[in-house]
C-alpha cells in the first residue's frame, strides 16, 4: 500500500495573517491540495492561533473529501473543538502553549493517565487517535498501552542528520517501526521531512502509512507551484 500524503496547511495560515486579510486564503489552499493528488490535509491550531485559527479548523471540516487530521496539544479547547469538528484523525503532541514548533514527542508513560482519559473521549466519538512520539520503543509501547490507534514518529532528528549519514539517520526509525508492528498500531511520520529526505525514509520505514508535510512542502510550492510540488512529494512515495 502506498504511503499518504498529508500536506499541512498552517504555512498557508502564517503566511496570511501576516498581513490580516485574507490572502492566501487557506479554504482554498485546502481543497487544492486534494484538487492536486494529496491524501488528506492537516492543520496544528495553537492556542494563540498563530498559525491556522481554531475557525479555520470549523470552515476547512466540510470542505475535505480525503482525510482531515487535527494536530494539536489536548487542552481542554482543542479537545472542544475536535469533538466539535469530528476529524477522521486526531494527533496529540505534547508541545508547550509558546513552542515555535513541535519539538519532542510524547513520554507516554509519565503521562499515562492523562493520555488514556483523552483518547478514551476520542474514540468515544469515532475518531481515530494518533500519538505523536520520538524513537524510543518504550513511548512507543507505552502509547500502544494508551490506547492509540496510530503513532507519528517524530522526524526532525532524521531530517537533521540526514544528509551527513543517511544510514545512521534512518536506524533508529526502523528499529521504532518495527516496534510499533509488533505493539499492532498503525505508523505515521513527521515533521521536517522534505523533497531531499522522504524517499530514502519512505524506502526504509516498513509499513508507513501516512506523512504529514508542510513547512518544506509549501516553502517549495513557492518556486514551483503547489501542483508541482505535490506531485513531486508523492513520486517520492511510490
Ligand atoms: C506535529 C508536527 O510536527 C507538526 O504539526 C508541526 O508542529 C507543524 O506545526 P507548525 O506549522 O505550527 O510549526
Ligand atoms: N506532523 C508534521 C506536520 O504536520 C508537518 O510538519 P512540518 O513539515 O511543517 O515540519
């Protein structure tokens, strides 16, 4: 089965409420994306909406026909609102409310209790649960023990040392795909990844699912086009 590709549409966001207006205007990012061949869309509301708005969050929800994932830290207002919204994927990072960005995943057995009482709401509602999570098997075990559905290996490490030393890069993310096959959940990945590392990742990573892509994807989409660009992330996933 071939990967998925989600592109992540908060660069779009960012780059408007830079100017306040409404250009680019994301409504339409989103459904060009699926317009342009990707799997699904994935949006990371903040809470100080800094990138894509929780309203953003609501009008984008009607207007997916392939795979809505919401990424986020559950507070008690983004649970709201993806109870409200109903993605087909929730995705819980641990990112403190002033992260530039996500920069760790989740130590699952500290928050054991806490991630079990979230996802238990989620899936009360239907709506698949991922685990955002770093390398090490037993966050990863531990999130099988949450019961998540998925996890999303975190990449920045492997897209950070990727060029030096490809092989090096990738092995610990094997070790950790295997681990999340053998604890039956499902595995996702990103963060970083881009035109120059996801091929070899796509090639090494048994049974990746889906890849949620944007800060690269949209930074290329500049010189080439969002078109473009798409079809280049998903030759990369062949
Ligand atoms: C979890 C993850 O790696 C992405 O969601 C990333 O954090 C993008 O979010 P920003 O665009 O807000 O940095
Ligand atoms: N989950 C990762 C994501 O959505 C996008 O991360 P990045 O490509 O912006 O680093």
């Amino acid at each position: 089965m071939m990967t998925r590709l989600s592109v992540n549409i908060n660069k779009i966001a960012t780059l408007r409420n830079s100017r306040g207006g409404n250009i680019p205007n994301v409504l339409e990012a989103a459904m060009n994306c699926e317009k342009f061949g990707a799997e699904g869309v994935t949006v990371h509301p903040r809470p100080d909406e800094r990138h894509i708005r929780y309203n953003d969050v609501r009008e984008i929800r009607p207007l997916i026909t392939t795979e809505f994932n919401i990424e986020g830290y559950p507070s008690k207002k983004f649970m709201d609102l993806v109870l409200e919204v109903k993605p087909h994927q929730v995705t819980l990072v641990p990112d403190g409310p002033d992260a530039l960005t996500s920069n760790a995943g989740w130590n699952t057995l500290d928050n054991k209790e806490f991630l079990t009482e979230i996802i238990g709401e989620f899936k009360k509602a239907g709506i698949r649960t991922s685990v955002f999570v770093g390398t090490e098997a037993r966050f990863i075990e531990g999130a099988a023990k949450v019961g998540a559905d998925r996890v999303e290996l975190y990449t920045e490490p492997y897209a950070t040392d990727y060029p030096a030393a490809p092989e090096k890069a990738i092995a610990p993310f094997i070790q950790a795909a295997e681990v999340a096959m053998e604890s039956e959940l499902g595995l996702n990945a990103g963060h970083d990844l881009s035109l120059e590392n996801l091929r070899f990742f796509n090639q090494n990573i048994p049974g990746l699912l889906e890849v949620s892509i944007g800060h690269a994807l949209i930074s290329e989409a500049i010189y080439l086009g969002l078109e473009l660009t798409i079809l280049k992330y998903k030759e990369c996933l062949r």
